[in-house]
C-alpha cells in the first residue's frame, strides 16, 4: 500500500492521516469546505481519545490548549441543588486515569491536528474537494470530485461525516430518524458570567426534559454550553442554525436563577441550534478498498459526549491495521472486526441515554461498562484476528 485517500478533513479524518503519515504512508486528504473555520464549541476528550492522540505526538500540545475539568458534577435544572453522586473527576484521579481527561474547543483541537498532518507533508491536505462518485477495480480507487477533477490511491477512507457521500455510494441512501430532540449550543466569556458558575467548573444540569452541560474551557476564560430540549415542531437538519436570544430563555424556561443569569447572558451571535437525527448501526464499514470511520461509519448522538472519541479511536486502529504488514483486504477486515462492536455499543448507548433524558427514565439499551469503556487504548488493544 502506498497511497491513502481521504475524504473528509474533520477530526477522525485528520487523526487517520497522522497515523498514516507517521508510518510512511503517503496520504492525500480532500475536505469539501474551501477553508477551515474556527466552527463548533467545547469537546470532551475521554481517556481512549487522548490516550490516542498522545500516540500520535499530541500531548505536550493538547496538555497545553486543554483544560482538565477540576469537577464534573450534577445539578437539578429547576431548583439549583447539587444532586447526590460521587465527584468524577476525583474519582478519576483516584482510578489513575488523569490526565488523560480534557475539554477543549473543537476548533483548537482541529487546529493541533491540522498542524500536525500539514508539518508531516504540506501537500497532504486539499480543500474545495467535495467527492461525487467513486470507482474501484482490482488495482485501485478512483474518487470524483464536484469540480469534475479525480484522485486515485490504493484505498479510500470515508471520514466525511454524519451524511458521508462516500457511506451512500456504498451503501444508499438513508433516510435519518429524527429524535424528538434540538441541542442548543452557547459560548459566552467567562467574565460576564462570572456571578454565575457557583458550582464549579464543570456542571449538568438535568430535570424537566430538559439537560445543559456547561463547562470551562480556553484556560478559564471561556464558558461552553449545550443544552437539549425535546421538541416536535422543528426537524431540519442543518447543524448551525441560528438562535435568537428568546427563544434560549425560552426553551431553557424553569431553570433555576444561576443558570437562568447564565442564559441570558449567552450571545446573540455564536448561540446556535441544530435537529438531532439518529441512524442505525451499519453491519459493514468496509467494501473492498473502501472503509469508513468516524461519524460517517457510526454517527454519534452527543448524549455521552463519546463522538469524537470514537473517530480518534477509529483512526489510530485504523492506522495500525493498515501498517501491518497485511494484505489490504485482510488489513481492512481487522480494522472492522477491532472496532464494529465497541462503536455501535457507544452507538446504541449514547441514544439510550438521549432517551432517558428526555424522559427522565431508565435508559432502554443496556448500559456499558464505565470502567471498561474508558480504559480502552486504542494504540494498544489486540487488533482482531
């Protein structure tokens, strides 16, 4: 195998061209934006996320955008107490598993990432690509741009997202399943708000049907929040709509005064909306020199703050089955086999928990184990035989 192709330039994808990259393999990847924005808000990175990324030469950088939340915990929507429940972070220190646990702007971590492909070959990257169509024979991969242009490589990555064109030539079109639901997301300086962070610096409100996970991020000076709300009037699927200011205060309406302060202090530009679509797991990820990863082979809803994570994981397995030294299909089928259950376990969970919090009932598909879940490496663990 000497030549990649990538579709997609979001975090899972530039996390595969590193892998790839830092094992000598020459690596072409188009992303249909014509230039990356400073887009989206907050990201968790879980433990497996960062044990990835440090994998790939990341953490003395990472340490140094990210911040490590002092605690995580639980406070009732309407009334403003805390709820009953350990302090995960020190439950985390107690495990051994920081500092492997960060929050960061996504835009900052796409940016690390972004350096990084670019200094590992300044040719890797093209933007304005947006993939059309794409043609495969015993020899190759043939990809087709919008702008008529084509790229060929030994094997295609689809890391283009939830609605990956490259998933749909595979596999069709879907149709999403829209789940009731509408996440709002708000980034506000941390000195307007400062009155109104009372209980820490990592915070889930939850009551009402209603949920907003608020936390610090830039070092102390920026405030992410992203609340979700259920709702059956409003179903498009744009992922940036947006929001003006009464309609936050009034889908957050009945929030206890800390978190109402904090609501209307949120700004008008920046605050935006956006449908939560679901989409059932996919038995295949992989036909013949094409596979998927991240969001376009497992679209993640955010409730366990697990989407990114998985695309990370994805990559660096990914990277490993490739460099093997196996044959290109063998690599392949180890890559899904390593990774399908884990991702459509998270898959499945992180919709359970969509649904017990709109509800305020158990979640319906069974939890997985916390502590397993987290402890994944994934530049460690067994690649499937």
């Amino acid at each position: 195998m000497e030549n990649v192709i990538i579709a997609g330039g979001g975090i899972a994808g530039l996390s595969a061209a590193l892998a790839l990259l830092q094992k000598g393999v020459k690596v072409r990847l188009y992303e249909q934006a014509k230039e990356f924005a400073e887009v989206g808000a907050g990201i968790t990175l879980s433990q497996p996320a960062s044990r990835g990324l440090f994998s790939l030469g990341l953490q003395d950088v990472i340490e140094k955008a990210a911040d490590i939340p002092a605690r995580a915990g639980a406070v009732d929507f309407e009334t403003g107490e805390p709820e009953e429940g350990p302090d995960l972070m020190q439950t985390a220190r107690e495990a051994g598993e920081i500092p492997y646990y960060y929050q960061i702007h996504r835009a900052d971590l796409h940016e690390i990432l972004a350096d990084a492909v670019r200094a590992a070959d300044s040719e890797c990257i093209t933007l304005g690509k947006a993939v059309v169509d794409l043609a495969q024979d015993a020899e190759g991969v043939t990809v087709t741009f919008q702008d008529g242009s084509e790229a060929r490589g030994d094997v295609l990555l689809g890391a283009d997202g939830i609605n990956s064109r490259v998933r749909a030539l595979l596999f069709g079109e879907e149709n999403p399943r829209f789940t009731g639901q509408v996440a709002y997301r708000f980034l506000v300086p941390v000195a307007d708000v400062a009155d109104y962070l009372g209980h820490g610096a990592s915070v889930k409100y939850t009551g009402q049907g209603k949920t907003l996970l608020r936390y610090i991020i830039r070092h102390g000076t920026l405030v992410n929040g992203v609340g979700f709300v259920p709702t059956d009037s409003w179903t498009e699927e744009g992922w940036s709509t947006p929001v003006e200011h009464e309609e936050l205060l009034e889908k957050f309406a009945g929030a206890n005064p800390e978190l109402e302060e904090l609501l209307k202090r949120a700004p008008i530009d920046g605050t935006r909306k956006w449908a939560l679509f679901d989409r059932d797991p996919i038995e295949r990820w992989v036909v013949g020199r094409v596979a998927l990863l991240g969001d376009g082979a497992h679209p993640m809803l955010p409730f366990l703050g697990l989407g990114a994570a998985m695309g990370i994981e994805d990559a660096v397995v990914l990277g490993r089955a490739l460099t093997s030294g196996k044959p290109l299909e063998e690599a392949l089928a180890i890559y899904e086999a390593t990774r399908k259950d884990r991702a459509n376990g998270v898959l499945l969970q992180s919709r359970a928990q969509g649904l017990a919090d709109q509800s305020g009932g158990v979640a319906t598909a069974r939890p997985l184990d916390h502590q397993q879940l987290m402890a994944y490496d994934p530049a460690s663990v067994p690649l499937a035989a």
